[in-house]
C-alpha cells in the first residue's frame, strides 16, 4: 500500500472519533492513575490540562509536515510527521506523569500511551494504515532519549535516598491539595532533637491579661508544612486559656529553626500554653527605658524589667534578613556578665527595602547599650492595650489571626507604644510612617514588630509568596488602624501586675542539613535538565528534519 497523505480534511466521523478518545483518556487516566495512587494530585481538570498542552505540541509537527507536503512532492511528509509527533506526545506525557502524578517510571509510561496511541491508530485506520517503519523509529528514538532523562533523574537522591521525582511529588501534593504528609516525613528524616528556650512576659491588668511570647521555634517553612502558622497556634492555645491577647514576637534564627511537622509545633503552643498558665503575677510593675541605640543602620530598642532585659532589633527602612543565633549568643553572654538575661526580639520590619552592609554590633556596643538602660531609674509604669481582632478592625490578607496590637507604657505621664502584627515582615517605610505619625500625637515610638508567620507563605501570588503587612490592606489603612489601637489603648490604661519567665524544652528541629541537601538536590536537578536539554532538543530537531524529508 503507498503513503497516504493527511493533506485532505479528515472525515466528521474520525474527527468526533479523535475528540471523544482524548476526553474518555482524560477520565481514564485518572481514575487509572488514582487506582495506583490514591493520594496522586492527578484530577480530571489536570489531566485534561496535561493532554491539552500534549495536542498544541503534536500541532506542531504535523503543520510542518502539511506546509511540507502541500508545496512539495513529498506527500507522506505530513503522516510521517503526525506519527513522529505522537511518539513526542508518549514522551512528554510520560515526563509529567512520572513528575507529578506517579512514581513508577514505568507505569508512567504505559499510562502516558494511552492517549496518543489511539488517536494516532483511529487516524491511520481512516487514512488506510500506510507503511510507517520510518517515522516510528525516529519517534521511539525519541521517546527512549526522553525516558533515559526520566532514569537519570531519578538516580539523583537526597543523603536519605528519596529520588529526586518523589521530593517534586511531595512539594506539588503540599501545594496543589495542602497535603504536606509526605514532604513532612521527609524533613522528619532529617530532623534532630534540639534545645529550645521560649520567652514570656505576662502583663495583669485590671480587666485583662496581656502576653508577650518569644518562641525558639522559628515559623515556616512555607504554608502548611512544619511550624508555618506557629503564631497562629500559639494564639489559639492561649485564647483556650483565657488570655485575652496573645502576642507572639519573632526570635532570632532561622528555617533551620522550624519543625518538621505541624503536630509537632502543635505540641510546642500546647507547652507555652500550659506554662502560661503555671505563672503567677507579682507587684513587680516597675521598668527602665525604652532606650533607643542606633549602630550603622541597626536601630535597637531596650527596655528592663527588673534583671530581665529586653530588646528588639530593626534594620528598617534597610532590607531585613534573619539574625544570626551568634549575635544573640555573644549579646546574652555580655548580659549574663552585667546580671542580667537578655531576650531578644527581631522586629523583622522591612521586607524590601534597599540593601545595605550591616556594621558588627560588638560586643562592647552591647555592654554600652546594657549598662546603659540599667543607669536609667526604674520608675512603675501603667499600661493599656488594644487589638485590631478585639475591635473588629477589619484587615487585608497580609495580617493573620493575631490582628494588628498596640501596646501603650505609660511612666510619669510620657507615653511610649509598642506596635505588634501577625504578619510575614512589613513593607519598608512603615515603621518609619507609624513613628512619625504617632510622634506628631505626642507618643513615643518604642518599634514595629512582626510575628513573621508564614501562615499565608506560597499561598498568596506575588513575587516573594504572601503579603508583608501594609502590601494588601496598605500603608494608610495600617497607620489609621495604629492610630485607632493607640487611641483604644489610652482609654484602658490601668496598673498592671507582670510575671517575666523563661522555660526550655526539646523538640525536633529541621536543622540545615535538610535545607541544604533539598537546595544541593534542586540544583543538581536542574543542571541535568539544562545539560539534558541541549542535547535533547536538537537530537529530537534532527529527527523531525529525516522524518520530515524521508
């Protein structure tokens, strides 16, 4: 039998014939893939997707072999280069459904047959089944050097052996469903018990009481994996136990500082929780500054508490990064060595500002800025306290359940405010509004703080993955908020009884050997997929050009 030609229209019938098997395979698939793997991502909407994209890549050798055949004598150039385009489809699919809905390489391979194979017999069954040797052995060519790339990169493991498709799998199942089961027992694999201190300060006012957490849990890393939304449970254990505002500040360190699951930083708020709940208030209301420092582009803030230090660290409007454990460690030391203990807050205030180089704040600096907040008098203080959830302010979503706080101190008539929000790092230049805004009220600025939950991290579609507070709601609508707080507050200033604690627990943290093998492994990945590529696409090319003209 000679070449036939797919220059002329094809029947209705075998059109129709066409549509229905790529939407009875969309099905088919899966439920087959589904069948193998009930916990696959793959859905009929996905698939459908995934053969969408499949049919615009076999257009496009087939156009070329029509354009070819119809202004040429080579009149089979057209079915040559719908066969070979079918064997291309085979091996595109089979990549994506090994990557994303299977692990068996395999079975990804039968099942990516499914579709292209029946259009491509319905076809050369209407056109008289043509003598296509040729064309199918370029296409398998190409479909093997297609799966040779899927077995190579499957040999790329992590140092715990997970193949670098499963750990793809586990971040698409984390992101498409909310499914973070397999990536947490990943990071589970990896994780070590460690020592972690929490901070608290717990204020009784008349009506209510008010705590502050430092937690040595650090949040994320990313929605909803491990200790995401670390504020938010913190939050919620002690709305449980009555406490009216729960304020959680962001310590010092960084992802390596998460758990590796959610039950885990589940447990973790429980302990707070119950802890809080253990402390009893005294009379002891009296406090030292705040004290403000400013070293290189560094702002510090301090206040004292009888032997308890506190301060928070900004390097707004400059970009912020997370502060390395080293300089809280030597900080505590110079404190311990002074009497006192020192907890440290990282405002975490500035999320895209410009970068500039940090000046080392020595260790002799934090001696000068200890000694001298301990120089000022203590003097007893009142305070008031209001939150945004308290009053119903409504925000955008670049503020978690926390809400937005203000916190007023009030000492011998002079007011200071400390602004708190659960949210993921703020704009840069809102700090700076907030203070000026405030000062033009007589109120001094004590600092902005974040609780940098990640609660809305990888959730929220702009160019880092959420909303820094005043991004969504915005800068003005933020600052009136303040305000309104900073107004509430003042009306409920009242003396207050205040309890300043820490305790120590272990708990499994990811450490950086996760973070960096994942980081060693994605780019290994990626490094054989380009190097893969320049050799790939220009063999497949080549084997377009014989099939085309043979």
């Amino acid at each position: 039998m000679g070449l036939a030609s797919l220059a002329r229209p094809l029947s209705l019938e075998v059109v129709v014939a066409c549509v229905g098997v790529t939407l009875v395979a969309g099905f088919l698939l899966t439920g087959l893939i589904r069948t193998i793997d009930r916990r696959s991502i793959a859905s009929v909407r996905r698939l459908f997707g995934l053969l969408f994209v499949s049919t615009l890549i076999w257009v496009i050798p087939l156009t070329l072999g029509v354009a070819v055949s119809s202004l040429t004598r080579l009149g089979s150039a057209d079915t040559n280069e719908f066969v070979f385009g079918a064997f291309l489809v085979w091996g595109f699919e089979s990549v994506v459904i090994n990557g994303a809905f299977l692990r068996n390489t395999l079975a990804s391979l039968a099942l990516a047959s499914i579709h292209p194979l029946s259009i491509l017999l319905i076809t050369l069954y209407a056109i008289g089944f043509p003598y296509l040797s040729y064309p199918a052995v370029t296409g398998m060519v190409a479909l093997i050097a297609i799966l040779v790339f899927l077995l190579r990169l499957k040999r790329l493991k992590t140092k715990h052996g997970i193949p670098t498709l499963q750990i793809l799998q586990a971040f698409l199942k984390t992101w498409v469903t909310q499914e973070p089961g397999d990536l947490e027992k990943y990071f589970s694999n990896y994780a070590k018990s460690e020592s972690v201190v929490t901070d608290v300060i717990l204020a009784q006012g008349k009506d209510e009481k008010v705590v502050f957490i430092l937690p040595g849990v650090h949040p994320g890393p990313f929605s909803p994996v491990g200790s995401y939304n670390l504020s938010e449970l913190i939050y919620r254990a002690l709305k449980e136990k009555g406490i009216a505002a729960p304020i959680v500040l962001h310590g010092t360190g960084g992802h390596e500082r998460n758990t590796p699951t959610n039950d885990l930083a589940a447990a973790y708020a429980g302990e707070i929780s119950r802890f809080v709940s253990s402390l009893n208030v005294s009379e002891r209301n009296l406090m030292r500054g705040p004290a403000h420092d400013k070293i290189g582009i560094t702002n510090i803030t301090t206040l004292a508490f009888g032997k308890e230090v506190l301060s928070i660290i900004s390097n707004s409007p400059f970009l912020s990064d997370d502060f390395d454990p080293t300089t809280v460690a030597e900080a505590s030391d110079v404190a311990s060595k002074l009497g006192v203990r020192l907890s440290m807050v990282d405002a975490h205030n500035s999320v895209d500002g410009e970068r500039r180089s940090l000046t080392q704040v020595t260790r002799d600096d934090w001696e000068s800025i200890f000694r001298r907040v301990l120089a000022l008098p203590e003097k007893p203080f009142r305070f008031g306290f209001a939150s945004s959830t308290g009053m119903n302010l409504k925000l955008g979503p670049d503020v978690s359940e926390g809400g937005i706080c203000a916190t007023l101190f009030v000492v011998d008539g002079s007011r200071s405010v400390l602004v708190t929000a659960d949210s993921n790092n703020a704009v840069s230049g809102l700090r700076e509004r907030i203070a000026e805004e405030l000062g033009k009220t007589g109120v001094e600025f004590i600092e902005l703080c974040t609780s940098d939950t990640h609660n809305f991290a990888a959730r929220n579609l702009t160019n880092r993955g959420y909303f820094a507070l005043g991004e969504s709601s915005g800068k003005d609508k933020v600052v009136e908020v303040v305000k309104k707080l900073v107004d509430a507050a003042e009306s409920r200033v009242a003396p207050c009884d205040l309890a300043v604690a820490r305790f120590e627990m272990k708990i499994p943290l990811i450490g950086t050997e996760s973070l960096d093998d994942f980081a060693k492994l994605t780019k290994d990945a990626i490094s054989l997929s380009k190097g893969y590529a320049k050799i790939l696409l220009p063999a497949v090319l080549l084997l377009g050009a014989i099939t085309l003209f043979y």
